[in-house]
C-alpha cells in the first residue's frame, strides 16, 4: 500500500503568511501605543509640575523648597526632617538642607499638587514624585544637563531608566529636538542616550538609562 503525503497548498499557505502579518502587525501596533503613551504621560508629568512650580512663585513670591517663611504659612508641614520645613530662602533649591527633597512638600501641601508629600531624609514615593519606571523626580538649581553652555538654572529632571527614543520624542513635540540647547534637555552621562557631537538623541538604537531636564 502507498501512502500519499500532501502539503500544504499555496492558498493555505498564503492565509497562514497572513496571519502572521497581522499578529506581528498587532504587536507592533502595540508597542507603539505604549511608547506614545508614556511620551504622553512624561509631557504631562512635565507641565503639570513646572505649572505648579510657578504658581507657587506667583502665590508666596518664594521658590518652593527654598522658601524662608513656610511654616505657618503653608499648612501641615512637618518639622521632623528637612530644616524643620523650610529653607534657607536664597531663591536657589539646592540639596543642603534637603530643600531638593522639600520643594514636593511646599507644592503638595500648598495645594499646587494632587499627592501629598512629606518631606524626609531619604528620598521616596511618599517624599517625592515618581516617573513611570520608578525613579524619583527633581528640581534642583545646577548644571547637570547638557549643553556646552550650560550655568547653573533650576531645572526639573524626569528620573532616569528612561529609553532614549523617549526623550527625543518629548524633545521634537515640545522644543527643537536638540539635547544640548533649548529647554527640553538630556542629563548627562551622553552614553546611548545622545551623541554631543551631532547634537541628536540616539533613538534607533536606544539607550535604556536615560534622562532629561526641562530648564526653567
């Protein structure tokens, strides 16, 4: 007795390649849902934060964190870390005295913010807000962020773990594309997040610990 063996028949195996097209094609759909999503939520992330940051200027006339006079003035600020709630009131948010960590404090408490936050030694999700990979956020007045002139500007940093491809797509959709100028920038170290050299964020091939700054 012989046996047959049959294939598979151009017709099937064209509905198979189709197939395939379309859950790769789903795939990649996806992804690129999630990674607009993020550029999305990091932008906002972003304004809202600088919005509070000016607000809080325009209603006490003091940089938050550094301001002199808020206790008493702000409600419920703690006094068991950070100076006793304030700071040392030289228009500057620098990391003595904590004043780094207490600006989250000043804002959320001030009203300028939906989370509350309370200011500690030790930064963390109840001190400080997070990006969505987990890394704490900041402002702070000194030059860490690119550019060949870059001085000390209070800047407020995203966190870092961040894919490169996702700070150039801040970058191009809300300043000039450009890590080393403008107000949108990249936090050094460059390696895999930007090339100073050309002045362009690497996002073919990405590099997965990366930063930026809004410079304010």
């Amino acid at each position: 007795m012989t046996v047959r063996q049959r294939g598979f028949s151009l017709l099937e195996i064209a509905i198979v390649l189709v197939i395939l097209g379309l859950l790769i094609g789903g795939v990649l759909k996806g992804q690129e849902l999630i990674k607009g999503e993020r550029v999305r939520y990091l932008i906002r992330q972003q304004d809202d934060l600088k919005i509070a940051y000016f607000a809080f200027f325009d209603r006490y006339r003091a940089v938050a964190g550094d301001y002199a006079g808020a206790v008493g003035v702000i409600p419920d600020l703690s006094s068991a870390a950070c100076n006793g709630g304030k700071g040392n009131g030289n228009g500057r948010i620098e990391t003595v005295g904590g004043e780094n960590i207490l600006v989250w404090e000043h804002l959320s408490k001030a009203g300028f913010l939906n989370t509350k936050y309370t200011c500690a030694d030790s930064v963390s999700p109840s001190t400080t807000p997070i990006n969505p990979y987990g890394q704490a956020l900041e402002i702070v007045f000194d030059a860490n962020y690119a550019g060949t002139a870059a001085v000390p500007r209070h800047n407020l940093k995203t966190g870092a773990r961040i894919s490169s491809d996702l700070p150039h797509e801040i970058d191009w959709k809300t300043d000039d594309g450009n890590p080393l100028q403008g107000t949108f920038r990249a936090v050094p170290p460059d390696a895999g997040c930007y090339d100073p050299a050309s002045a362009a964020w690497l996002f073919r091939t990405p590099g997965s610990d990366c930063a930026g700054a809004t410079v304010f």
